[in-house]
C-alpha cells in the first residue's frame, strides 16, 4: 500500500520511524538506567519523612504530658492552698490560675486544658468552648497518668491527662481529687502536613517495584513522550523537505529513461553531484551517448551493407544482360564482316563495330570487377589487395605490381584503402589504356600510404570530365578519416599515380 503513495512519503515515514525508535531506545534506557536510582532515592526520603513524623508525634505526646503533668501541679498545689476541699467548686476555683499560667507557653499549637473531678465529670476548660464534652474520657481517669493520640479528619491530635493529689494539712498521704486532662491538636503551619504525616506514619514501607514509584517513572517519561508527540510532525516536514531534491533527481532521470525508450536517443540528464545519484546520471548519459554513437554506426552500416548490395545487384545485372548483349553484338558484327564481300564499304564499318563492342566489353568487365565486393573481414587488407591485383590481372590481362607492407589499421581505414585502391585500378584500366600498373602500401609514423601508378594516357586532374566524379568520391571518403588525396596525372602518355594518405587510428568510425 505504500508503494502507491510515492517514494518521498515512504522516506518521510522512514524518517519519522527511525527518529520515534531512537526516541524510544534513548527514554528506555534512561529510564532503565535512571529510575531505580530515583526511586530508591523517593524511597528514602520517605523513610526519613516517616521517621521525622514519629519523632514528631513522639514529641507531642511528650509536650502533653508535660502540660498534663504541670496543670495537676498546679491544681494540686491551688486546692491545698484553699483548704483542700474536695467539688467541682473548689476544682474551678483553683483551675483558672492554673490555666493561665500553662496557656502562655504554647506558640501556635491549639491546647484545650480540662480540668475534672474525681468521677470525670468536668469542673472547668480552658478555653470554655474547645472541651464541649461533659465527662472526661474513662481511659484518662484514675490515679495514674495516661496519654494517646487520636486521628482525625484535620490531623492528629494528642492527649495526656495527670491525676490532680492534694495533701492534708496534718500531713497525711496526697489523694487522688481530680484529673487534669490535656488535649493538643497541632495547628498553623504545621497542621497542613499532619494528614500526609499521619498517612506516612500509618503505612508499610513500600520497596522500589511499589505502584507507587510510578509516579517517578511517569514524571520522567513524559519529556520523552512530549518529545516523541512533537516529533511527528516535525519528521514528516523535515523529511518531505530534506527529499525533495533527491526525488527530484530520480524523477528526471526516470523521464530521461521514459524518453529514452520512446526514442530519444538525443535526452541529457544534467549530473547535480558526485553521490550516487549523480553517478547514476552520469552513467546515464554516457550510456545514452554510447547507445547514440551504436545507432549511428549501426544505421552507417546497414548503409554499405545496402550500398553493397547495391554494387552487387548492378554487377550481376550488368553481367547477366548488358554484357550477354554486347557479346552477342559482337558476334553479329564478326559474322557480318566475315559475309561482306572485300569490296564491300560495309565491311569495314562491320569490322570498326567490332572492335568498338570488344572495347565496350572490355570497360564493361573492369567495371564489373570494381563494383565486385571483396571479403575484407574474411582475408584482412593485405590479402584483400593481393587478390584484388589478380583478379584484375586475371580478368583483363594488365600486369599489376603489388607490394604491400603488413600494417594494422582501424576497421574503417582498411575499408577505405580497399575502396580507394579498387577504384583507382578500374579507373585506371578503364580510362587510361595502361599496359601496367604498380600497387604501393606502406606504413609512414601514424599514417599509411596508398599509392597506384599507371603508365596509360594520363588526364588533366583540374579537367574533371569522365574521371571527376570517381575522383570526388574517391577525397570525399578520405577526407572523412582525416586524409589526404594526391592526384598526379599528365595528359598524352605521362600516367597517372594517386597517392593517399590516411592515419593509422581513427576517432569516430565511418562505416
């Protein structure tokens, strides 16, 4: 499903993907590495909280009690003082002294005094309306001193009570008259933190694996998880952002490829860099390039192999009809000078046309054997020019001197020198009437020469006539591979001699 969305989005989402994992990998091993170690540490500093929570609850219990310990005093020592009688009347008569000396050294903490017979009924409280209860509690009554704490919805309260003793006049044992009853709830700022305090006080220790530890594991999480949430958008934008160029690249390259294939062998791609896209364009064109150069030899050679065709379709015409005619013609015109009487004046035209068919039949052949092909592939140049001299040796009796000198040459140098020296010969038998002919090949630095010489009637080279055509031909196939022609020719019996001058190696080959 992807694959239809285009190769920018699938590298967008690669980008996301990896950076989200990398995001991934990085938060777990911190967490791995960096958790237990706060966690322990949160344990801790629990632990230490909750001991300072004892402490602190054992040292209000201990403040009561001193409270508790030091109103009985001193409404032990106010009753004694008044005569020792016992009631609630003599109790708060003598509590309020005591009262207002305990109250003053409190500070912040709310401390309800109570003062209460011997049955727990109560006597006096100070203040008058933080005691609202009527009876003392029944586990703070009695001869002994007694303390505790109760847990509320504010907090924690502490309570102590001390029994109230007075002494005789006469000296006899203290007894027992009342109970002094404190209660001490902690307030300001110290009673926001007594419900967490309490709570701590009230549970287990808990270990590093608690529910509890992950509230620190979720605190340093949630950067990552921001992080992680931030980076979706910002990879996806980055990552079209950061793609654009490259797909822009192969998209060039694959209209290239498309135009290529429809044709367009001439298509370019211009190469943006030295990465691998950028060699990938630069293998492009030279591939293009090189295909074009294929194409072009290709069709240059399709066009000798027609051209060849060509010669040999017109030889084996030329040989098959024109030249069965002008044999026949000239058996006619033998017999016909054969019947004519010798006073006749039609037998001398008889023999004149004769002699011009066998002329005519002769050119005709040094034609056919120029427009014959030779097997250059097959026998290489210098075979190729040997059996070129003996066929015309052969066929039409003019001795031809070949000397030639092993040479290697580029394909289409050699294909040249064969035509060059094939037309040179036929022209030379053709039109010039020679009774020899010298074939010359010679290697000279980076260049061979070509040279053809006759001893037959020569022309005038800048005269052009029936020899300029061949001639043209001749520079212009030449002058393809970068040589030259040299045309050396007397009219009225001096010769004629071509010389040609080719190099070695060539650039670009000419079929």
């Amino acid at each position: 499903m992807l694959s239809r969305l285009g190769l920018r989005f699938r590298m967008a989402t690669s980008y996301v993907l990896v950076s989200a994992a990398a995001v991934l990998l990085v938060e777990a091993a911190a967490l791995a590495l960096v958790v237990p170690r706060l966690q322990a540490a949160d344990l801790a500093a629990a632990q230490a909280r909750k001991r300072a929570v004892v402490a602190e609850q054992s040292l209000g219990r201990l403040r009561t009690q001193a409270i508790a310990r030091n109103l009985a005093a001193a409404a032990g020592s106010a009753s004694s003082v008044a005569g020792g009688g016992d009631g609630d009347a003599v109790l708060a008569r003598v509590a309020a002294p005591s009262f207002a000396a305990v109250a003053t050294t409190q500070g912040d903490e709310g401390v309800v005094q109570v003062v209460a017979g011997a049955d727990g009924r109560v006597a006096a409280a100070a203040p008058t309306s933080g005691f609202p209860d009527a009876m003392v509690p029944e586990e703070a009554r009695g001869g002994e001193a007694h303390d505790g704490q109760v847990h509320q919805a504010g907090g924690i309260s502490y309570w102590a009570s001390a029994p109230i003793r007075v002494t005789g006049a006469d000296g006899t044992a203290p007894r027992v008259i009342g109970t002094a009853y404190v209660v001490m709830t902690p307030t300001g700022a110290g009673g926001e933190g007594q419900q967490s305090d309490k709570q701590l006080a009230g549970q287990p220790d808990r270990g590093a694996g608690d529910p509890a530890g992950g509230t620190t594991v979720q605190t340093f999480a949630l950067p990552g998880i921001i992080a992680l949430v931030l980076l979706l958008p910002v990879g996806a934008l980055f990552g079209l952002l950061s793609t654009g160029p490259l797909i822009r690249r192969i998209r060039r390259l694959a209209e290239g490829t498309s135009a290529m294939a429809d044709g367009d062998l001439q298509v370019r791609i211009p190469v943006s860099g030295g990465d691998e896209v950028g060699r990938l364009e630069h293998a492009f064109n030279s591939m293009a390039e090189r295909l074009d150069a294929a194409v072009v030899e290709q069709k240059a050679t399709a066009g000798a192999e027609a051209r060849r065709a060509e010669r040999t379709r017109i030889a084996r015409e030329l040989h098959d009809s024109i030249s069965q005619e002008l044999f026949s013609a000239s058996m006619v015109a033998a017999g016909l000078a054969k019947a004519l009487p010798a006073e006749s004046a039609l037998r001398g035209q008889a023999a004149s046309m004769e002699q011009s068919l066998a002329r005519t039949m002769w050119e005709m052949r040094a034609l056919l054997l120029e427009l014959r092909p030779i097997a250059l592939e097959d026998a290489g140049l210098v075979a190729a020019l040997e059996q070129l001299g003996r066929t015309y040796e052969a066929r039409l009796g003019v001795p031809i001197d070949v000397r030639l000198d092993p040479v290697a040459l580029d394909a289409a140098v050699e294909h040249a020198v064969l035509r060059v020296a094939q037309e040179s010969i036929g022209n030379a038998i053709r039109h010039g009437d020679p009774s020899a002919i010298e074939l010359r090949l010679a290697e000279a630095g980076s260049r061979v020469e070509l040279t053809v010489r006759d001893d037959g009637r020569g022309f005038d080279p800048a005269a052009g006539g029936r020899h300029g055509m061949g001639l043209d031909v001749m520079r212009e196939r030449v002058e393809e591979l970068g040589g030259t022609v040299v045309v050396d020719s007397t009219p009225g019996g001096g010769g004629t001699t071509v010389r040609v001058s080719l190099p070695v190696r060539v650039a670009s080959p000419v079929a």
